[in-house]
C-alpha cells in the first residue's frame, strides 16, 4: 500500500473511533478497538516524511503551525484533540537526531528535554490562576504538550530507527504495545497500591495511559494489530495528499462536533 492508501485507511479507523460517541457502550467499545490502529500508521507515515521530505525543518515548522491552528478549531469545539501537537513533537526529536554532527545532536536534544521540563512547569504554574484553557493553548504553542503523552515521542522515534526492517517494526510495536497494555492496565492497580500522590503514579501518568483496569476497556495496546498494515507500506507516496489529512483532521472534528450538537450528544454518552 502506498502512503495515500494508508492515510485513507487510517481516517476510515480514527472516523470510526471518534463517531463511537453516538453508539451504545456495548457498540462504541468494539468501534474504539478498531481505532486504536489509527494512531500507529499515522506516526509511521509522519517517520517516514522525516525519512523523504527535502527539508525536515520545514516539514517540523508545518506540523507546528497546524498544531498551532487547531487551537482555534479546538476552542470552537470544545475540545482538545490535536494530533499535530504529537506528530510535530515526534518530526521535531527526530530532526535534531537527524543533525549530521554529534555534538549538535547532544546539544538540541539536551535543550529539547530541558526546554521541555521548565516550559511545562511554567504552564503549570499558571493554571490556578489562568485556568484550563489557557494552560491548553500555552502548551500548543510553547511545544510541551503530546496528545497521549511522551509516549507516542519514544515510539516514533523508535520507528524512525527500525523503519527499513519490516519484522524490526513489527517487534517495536509489539513491544510498545506491552508497554501500553502495562501502563496503562495496571495504572489503576498501581495507584491502590502506592497511593494516588505517589511520584510512581505521575511517571505512569507521564506516559499517558492511566486508565481503568481491564485490558478490554483500557485498550491502546491494541495497536499491535496494525503490524500488518504498517508492513504492507510500499515506501511509494502514490497520489499527491501531502495537505489531506492537514484539512481532513480538523473538518471531520467540526462535522462530528456539529452532529452532536443536533442530537444533543455529549462526550459522557
């Protein structure tokens, strides 16, 4: 499958995922199932724009300002959802791994994580006094917030080296779906154990999967199952879609948004 193909396949899940806001429990639970392999193809595919784009910086420069935008669609809909915010976090780390001397590597990358550290604990800071909201929209445009926690960082990463390997990707996405699968089922149990203050409890919620217990329920190792589709990559971009998903994102949120609303939906359904 080409590049276009699976960005295709990859909505047709996240659509899927997203609209099991209209479904019954019984019905949405399967729906989230099949979108938990949305996320995977998507970074996968981000990997390997780093891998062919002719300028990584602007390629990370783009995703930035897209995450940026979605603070505006956000603030109509009321939510927070911006993929963008987590694919340039990834392209970003990857463009400073991609610098041809080491000392540069080490040097971004030490300024990457401490930029990280302080502008987060700056955002912090502020939420007693500012609120949500503006703690949500420093975050996007300070660069310190992942959609589903540094997670998805490592992950991407982690594609990003293995990426010429079909059966080396398919073990990195085994393996982080173990992760997954740990984090964030036993988060739960963990918290009974240690206590809900402990600092065990905000490694595990770094990561973003603190969840209820049940593998069922708390189901973002069900990535695994995207194995197969990342293999079939052909490494071919097939039609051009370079903007496709930049518009699709935010379109298909509004649609879903404005369809809650007629029937009077709400996210707790």
């Amino acid at each position: 499958m080409n590049s276009l193909q699976l960005k295709i396949v990859a909505c047709v899940f996240m659509v899927i995922d997203h609209c099991a806001v209209f479904a019954s429990p019984f019905i949405a639970l399967p729906m989230h199932w099949i979108g938990r392999l949305a996320a995977p193809v998507f970074v996968y595919l981000c990997v390997w724009s780093c891998e062919y784009t002719r300028n990584i910086w602007k390629y990370v420069f783009s995703l930035y300002c897209a995450s940026v935008i979605m603070i505006v669609v956000d603030a109509l809909i009321n939510s927070t959802s911006n993929v963008f915010n987590m694919l340039f976090q990834i392209a970003l780390v990857i463009a400073i791994l991609s610098l041809s001397k080491v000392r540069y590597r080490a040097l971004f990358l030490l300024f990457y994580i401490v930029w990280q550290v302080f502008s987060s604990l700056f955002v912090i800071s502020i939420l007693p006094v500012w609120g949500d909201a503006a703690q949500y929209v420093l975050s996007i445009v300070l660069g310190n917030l992942v959609d589903g926690g540094y997670f998805w960082v490592l992950f991407g990463v982690a594609l990003f080296y293995c990426r010429e390997n079909d059966v080396v990707v398919s073990i990195c996405v085994m393996t982080f779906s173990i992760i997954a699968f740990f984090t964030q089922n036993l988060g739960f149990e963990l918290m009974t154990l240690v206590g809900q203050n402990s600092p065990v409890i905000g490694i595990v919620q770094t990561f973003g999967y603190f969840g209820h217990w049940g593998p069922l329920v708390s189901n973002q190792w069900m990535m695994v199952f995207s194995c197969p589709l990342l293999c079939l990559y052909n490494r071919e971009r097939g039609l051009y879609s370079k903007y496709v998903f930049y518009f699709f994102y935010p379109i298909h949120l509004i649609i879903i948004h404005a369809f809650m609303v007629m029937f009077n939906v709400s996210l707790g359904a």
